[in-house]
C-alpha cells in the first residue's frame, strides 16, 4: 500500500490531523470526553502517504472510527458552537467543520444494522 487510494476505505472516514485538533478545541469545554475520544485518534497510526510528505506530522491523515452515537454527539457538539453568536471564531470554526461530520454521521447511520 503506498497511497490512499489502494487503502480500503471511503474518504468520508477520513480527516485531517488539522481536524480533528479543530474538532478537539471546538468541543472541549461543552462536552470534554468526546473530545478526548477525537483528540485521541491522532494518537493513532496515521494513514500511509506517499512521497516527500512522509515526515511532515502536519500532514497526517487518521481513518476515524467512531460509533454513530459519538458521531451524532460531534454533530450536535458543532452544531451548538455554529450558533455562538458570542464568539465568532469558534462559530466559524465550527460551521467548517460540520460538512465532514455530517458526511460522516451520514454513513455511519446507513451502516447501522
């Protein structure tokens, strides 16, 4: 395997280091578990990349697992922080995030049995 596109997986299962760091400040203070559960995906192995970029951290991509409640969970994490008239970054923030989340809660219901 020596690039993403030989890796069995679909790319909604996939973020960013950058992500899911974003995701971890984003849902810290309003649920401080789950944010663990993402931050602590980038202590993971990340996924293989080709070429110059193999020693650059910065460029880590991690196959996210979570189950579908933890997913809604995000979502919902997110979806209170895009309406936080009170700090605009964090709304920001948060509204960038929410399409890969979704994207992801989407698939995780379709593979609930």
């Amino acid at each position: 395997m020596n690039n993403a596109s030989e890796l069995d997986f679909k790319p909604v299962d996939v973020f960013s280091r950058g992500s899911l760091k974003l995701t971890y400040d984003a849902l810290r203070k309003i649920n401080p578990m789950l944010a663990l559960q993402v931050r602590n995906i980038t202590q993971g192995e990340p996924l293989p990349r080709p070429g110059s970029d193999a020693d650059n951290k910065h460029a880590d991509y991690f196959l996210v697992d979570l189950e579908s409640s933890q997913v809604k969970a995000v979502v919902d994490g997110l979806m209170d922080c895009s309406d936080n008239e009170a700090n605009r970054g964090l709304s920001i923030l948060a509204k960038s995030l929410l399409q890969d989340w979704t994207n992801l809660a989407h698939k995780t219901i379709a593979n609930l049995p």
